[in-house]
C-alpha cells in the first residue's frame, strides 16, 4: 500500500476579474494522480503556475481538492496533521525567536515538557551542525543556515510525511550544493517520506527516487521519470545527465525557453 496517494486530484479557484465586476473559475491543477511509497523520496517540476504549490497545499491539508482525494496510510486526508509538515521557501521561521525556540516551536504546541523538547531539538541542531547557533536570533544566519533550521525544525516534530515547497530556490548555488547532499544524509537516517517541489532539473534528479512532470497549467502529471542511480548523488555527477535529459525531454513542450 502507497504511504501517500493522490487519486484525480483537480483544483479550481475563483478569480475576481475587472475590479470585482466578474468572477472567473481558474482551474488550477487537474487530474493529479500520484503515489508515494513510504520513505520515498518525490521530486515535483513543472512550469511557473502549473500548480504545484497548490497540489503540495493539498497534501498537506491546507487546502481541499475540488474533485479527488488524498489518502495516507488507506485513509482519506481531510486536514492538516502532525504526520505531515511543510517546509517553505524562506522567512518561515520566527524572527523575535532564538534558533533553539524556532526548533522547539512545534515541540511546545504539541506539550512536549521543556527539558525534553531542549534535548530533541539539540539533537536535530547538531545532525544540521547548527549547535554553535542555538543561542543565535535568525537574522543573524545566512540563508542556507536558517533553512537548516527551518528543516531542523520540521524534523524535530518527527513527522512521517516532509513537503518541501522549493527550500532551496533563494539559496546561491554553493550553498544549495552542500544542502542537497545534507538532505539526502539526513533522510538516509531518518526514513522520512519526502515530497519536494523545485524548479531545478538537476536539483531534481540529485534527490528524487522519481521525478513527477507537470504540464503547464491546468498541471497534471505528465511522466514520472524514475532516477535509478546510487547514493548519495552530487549534482555534477556525469551519471545522472541521462535522467536530467528525460526530465527536460517532457519539460520542454511545456515551458517557455526563457524558463529553461
Ligand atoms: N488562492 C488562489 N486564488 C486564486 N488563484 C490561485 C490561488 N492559488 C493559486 N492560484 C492560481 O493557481 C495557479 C497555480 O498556482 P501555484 O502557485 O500552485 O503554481 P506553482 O506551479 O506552484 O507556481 P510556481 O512554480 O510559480 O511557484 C496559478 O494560476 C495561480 O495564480
């Protein structure tokens, strides 16, 4: 049985056009069908405004699908859940709050008493070598050092299911490099099932145990390009530019060449 199954998922949002004088139905995404095993590793691309935002929103219990449903574990997802955490872009962590209360944060909401949640969240700080920081306010780190926080944080919930919207698209590439290796380390040892959006095709195919394509907007799947490749992966490897070629292969028809 799939861990996490998205079965003819389709989203619609009303848009008001004309200053309010009308509404229009945009639609979204359609027909998502996706399944994600337990533990795997599931990278989404697909042109600017497909909907891939919106499809993650959804497994995650954000938002409710117009038509389709989610199911995890056999059973329908109606809201969000502790099994399932989101991990944003950036500016997602708490600035008034130090690094070891951003990673405590979910902890404390749970009721987790004080010493015990200091003693998890020390421990995900230093698994993202982030010990020296604890003490430090967000705004003193660099970007790729709070998005290890920020993961740090989402990990210390212990969830079963991380949704990952773009993490490392405002980091410079160095710094993306070395998180793409660290998040695969980390994901070896902790079994979690991950869904990870990106704009990046070797980004995608460094990570993903597959790499699920999007058509342009109304998104539907595409291809799954499954990357069969041994790890952990570095973006340069020479091995993975034929599973880089298939992604863009499908990509191609469906995104402008600026996109590229
Ligand atoms: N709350 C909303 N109300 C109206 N339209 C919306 C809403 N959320 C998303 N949309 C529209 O749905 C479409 C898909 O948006 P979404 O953000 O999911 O795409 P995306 O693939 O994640 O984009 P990007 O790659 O640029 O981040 C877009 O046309 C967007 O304008």
């Amino acid at each position: 049985m799939a861990k996490l199954e998205a079965r003819n998922i389709g989203k619609h949002f009303n848009s008001v056009q004309g200053g309010g004088q009308s509404q229009q139905q945009v639609s979204a995404i359609d027909n998502v069908n996706l399944s994600i095993e337990d533990g795997q590793f599931v990278c989404l691309v697909g042109p600017s405004g497909c909907g891939k935002t919106t499809f993650l929103n959804i497994l995650a219990g954000l938002d409710r699908p117009s038509e389709g449903e989610v199911v995890l574990d056999g059973k329908p997802v109606t809201e969000t859940g502790p099994e399932r955490v989101m991990v944003f872009q950036e500016n997602a962590l708490f600035p008034w709050l130090r690094v070891i209360d951003n990673v405590e944060f979910g902890l404390m909401v749970k009721g987790v008493e004080k010493a015990k949640r200091n003693g998890i969240a020390m421990q995900y700080l230093e698994m993202m070598q982030l010990t020296k920081f604890a003490d430090a306010y967000t705004y003193q780190l660099s970007g790729g050092m709070k998005q290890r926080v920020a993961i740090a944080r989402a990990l210390a919930i212990d969830p079963e299911v991380l949704l990952m919207d773009e993490p490392f698209a405002a980091l410079d590439s160095q710094t993306r490099d070395l998180l793409l290796v660290e998040l695969q380390l980390i994901w070896a040892r902790t079994k979690k099932t991950i869904v990870f959006i990106t704009h990046n095709i070797t980004e995608s195919v460094c990570l993903g145990d597959k790499v699920a394509v999007f058509t342009k907007r109304p998104g539907t799947i595409k291809k799954e390009v499954a990357v069969d490749y041994r790890r952990p992966r570095l973006p340069e490897d020479d091995g993975l530019r034929e599973y880089q070629r298939k992604v863009l292969d499908e990509l191609k028809g469906e995104i402008a060449a600026k996109e590229l």
